[in-house]
C-alpha cells in the first residue's frame, strides 16, 4: 500500500489536493485501502474542470426556444388500439424492462433509509417499492411475463435496499433472474477553493451524479449487456417516489416502434402556467427540455388556437428508451450542472466542520440533457391523476408528498 500512497501523491500534488492523504495514517487498514482506492478513480483534471465552471456567471443562452409537438393519450381514438396492440405484442416477448432510480434518502420525509423503502401511510402499509412492485407484477401477468427490472441505488443505500428485498422475498420476484441492482456514480464534493473534502468517515465525500448518470451507471455496470442478451429492446427509466408510475404502457411502446423514434417520454399538462416544473421542448430544432427558470413569464402563458399553453407538457420522469439509445448516451457523461449545498467535512487540520449554510459545490447530470443527442422522440400527454403521485416532500408542504400521493393513489385503485 506504501508504493500505492508515493504512487497517488504525485498526483494530489499536480492538483492541490494534497490535504487528501493528512489523514490516512490514522485509518484502518481498511478504510485505508478505501481511501486509495477512492483517489485512484477520481478524474482530477475534471474536478478542476468543474469547479472553474463555478466561477464562470451563467451566460443567457442564445438557444432558439420552440414548442414541441405531442400525442394526448386520450384522444388518440382509433390509433389507440393500433399503438395498443403494437405495443402489447413487444412486451408479449419480452423486449421490455423497466428500470427505477432509487439511489435517493428519505431524509426530507423524516425516513431513515432508502426512500423505495418508505411507507406512505396505506392501510397495507407499503413500501414505494412494493407497490411499484404490485404493479409490475399485475402487468407482467396481463401478458404473460415476468417484466425485468432493474433498481439503480447508491453506494449510501445499497445494502440497505438489498437487505430490504431479502427481508421481503423480493417481493415474488426471482433474484439475479428478473430483479438485479446497480449502483449510481458519484462525483467528489469540493468547496468553494476548489478543494475536495473529506468526510467524517475519512473518506472521499462524494454525492450522487444525478439521474443524469443513469445511462453511464447502466453501461459500466454491465446492466445493458445484460439486457441485450436476454432480448431486451426497450427499457422504461422512472423514479422511486412516484407511486402510480406506469412502468408498462403498451400504448407509450406502440408509438415509440411506429414512429420509429428511440425515445418516447409521457408528460402531464403544467398545473398552470406558473408551476416550476421543467416542459418539453425544441431547443434549436432539437427535443429538450426547458427548466421553468429559463421560462419567460411571456412563454409560460403563451397559448395556442385552442388555449393550450405552448409549453405545457411537465416532464416527469416517466421515459422509454431503445437500449442501444440508452448504450449511446452512456457512452460519454452528460454535461454536469452545479448545486451549492451544505456539507459536513473534516479539515485539514482534522476539525470537523458542521456548516449553517451552503459551503460545499456538488455535481449533478440531468437525463434530460441527452435528448438533444436525438432527432426526433414522442411524446405522450397522460393524466397527472392516474399516472403522477410522487412523494417528494414531507406532508407540511403540502404538494407532492405522502398525503397527496397516497390520496391519489387510493382514488386511482378505489381504496378510499
């Protein structure tokens, strides 16, 4: 391990992180081996990269801003039973997977643990992951398969999510045969020196990379070879916290094959003009989507010839890809937008550091940033009230939270 540590600091040194190794003689061997391990994974030329970026003031963009065309799944008439039953036919064999990003908390609902394992207060008192589960399975028996799915968590709740699946028999599903796991990259956090910190563990603070770095995360860890060779095609990509996600929409997978498009995203129209909600797009010519903060308040009233808001469609994580799409857009990391946020560290000198406001710089990719890497993809307007409950918050904000989600979630099964 000596020659490791002579070997790494060479390095540390070319990019003034040094203060990386003060206190590695006062690890274990183990946290130790961890600790050089961590070192030797980081690409130092991109955290530099990253952090000059914070200097930089953000540009106003000179992007030509259009609306984007879509389908309303209700008023597709007579195409619905066409894209229906062209979509039926492909998870009839087997081509589709679903996969849910999990690598989240619970910390904002007052949850310790993984937020797949939060209970949203059914009188079945459910995890989000059984009832996403429920809903696989009552699919998968609709056409006679077991839908594969696949749960991208974090090096922070890992074991915790795979203790959570063997506490509960995976919930009727087979391991390594229909369920597997894969883990979420992470990017060091720095400060605002552009040094990176260390954590009380001693090790690398690192955060999450965003949904964004599900395409890479799904590539590196194998999970799309996998697919490949058990005749996957398509692969749906959802979040945990939205109860009523409908992973299996044979009518989504129709439009997708019959248009020809590797991409297909459903959409739930904008509350009102004004909910912060990122909308579908065309950013020079190209399908995005556009942050409500880059929204003008002259675009988010703007309406068509029938009073519909130009941009309206919400993206709500709800997305199908091809998996030899998902292969291209993980082949090469997305670009990586900056968050300042509060984070505990140890110093150089040892101290720990407890912070009261925003100290630290983490990294984060969207997963809608590599829509542009596309001509063309589908969009398909669904009911927020049969498909969008996610549970972001804790129940005093009151939108978006347990009771919301469970309320629509009981309505939408007639439990209430």
């Amino acid at each position: 391990m000596e020659k490791k540590v002579e070997e790494l600091q060479s390095n540390l040194k070319k990019y003034g992180q040094e203060h990386l190794l003060n206190h590695y003689e006062t690890l274990d061997d183990t946290h130790k081996k961890q600790l050089l391990n961590q070192i030797d994974k980081i690409d130092f030329e991109l955290v530099r990269n990253l952090y000059n970026h914070t200097k930089k003031e953000a540009k106003q963009g000179e992007d030509q801003i259009t609306p984007i065309e879509y389908l309303d799944k209700y008023k597709l008439y007579d195409d619905y039973k066409y894209y229906d039953n062209m979509g039926g036919k492909a998870i009839k064999e087997g081509k589709l997977a679903a996969v849910t990003m999990a690598g989240g908390q619970g910390t904002r609902l007052g949850h310790n643990g993984p937020k797949g394992t939060y209970d949203i207060g059914l009188e079945s008192h459910k995890s989000l992951f059984e009832l996403l589960c429920d809903s696989l399975k009552e699919e998968g028996k609709k056409y006679g398969v077991t839908i594969p799915w696949f749960i991208m968590t974090s090096r922070e709740n890992n074991k915790a999510t795979i203790d959570f699946f063997e506490k509960h028999k995976y919930f009727g599903y087979q391991k390594d045969k229909n369920i597997f796991f894969f883990i979420q990259g992470e990017l060091p956090m720095i400060d605002t020196e552009g040094k990176i910190l260390i954590g009380e563990d001693g090790l690398v603070k690192q955060a999450a990379d965003g949904h964004g770095g599900i395409y890479e995360s799904l590539v590196k860890s194998g999970m799309t070879q996998k697919m490949k060779q058990m005749g996957i095609e398509w692969v749906f990509i959802g979040g945990v916290d939205n109860c009523l996600v409908k992973m299996v929409d044979p009518v989504l997978m129709g439009i997708a094959i019959d248009k020809e498009v590797t991409v297909a995203c459903k959409s739930v129209v904008k509350a009102n003009p004004q909910e912060k909600v990122g909308v579908f797009c065309r950013r020079n010519g190209k399908p995005n989507v556009i942050e409500y903060s880059e929204i003008t308040e002259e675009m988010a009233e703007a309406t068509d010839e029938n009073g519909e808001l130009l941009y309206g469609e919400s993206h709500i994580l709800c997305n199908l890809f091809s998996v030899n799409a998902v292969e291209r857009m993980g082949a090469n990391p997305l670009p990586y937008h900056v968050a300042y946020k509060k984070a505990t560290y140890i110093d150089k000198d040892g101290n720990l550091v407890v912070p009261d406001s925003p100290n630290a710089y983490k990294f984060e990719a969207f997963l809608f940033d590599a829509f542009g890497e596309v001509d063309e993809m589908a969009i398909l307007r669904v009911k927020r009230e049969e498909e969008f409950a996610p549970v972001k918050n804790a129940d005093s904000a009151g939108v978006d939270c347990p009771k919301t989600a469970r309320e629509l979630y009981q309505k939408f099964y007639h439990l209430d």
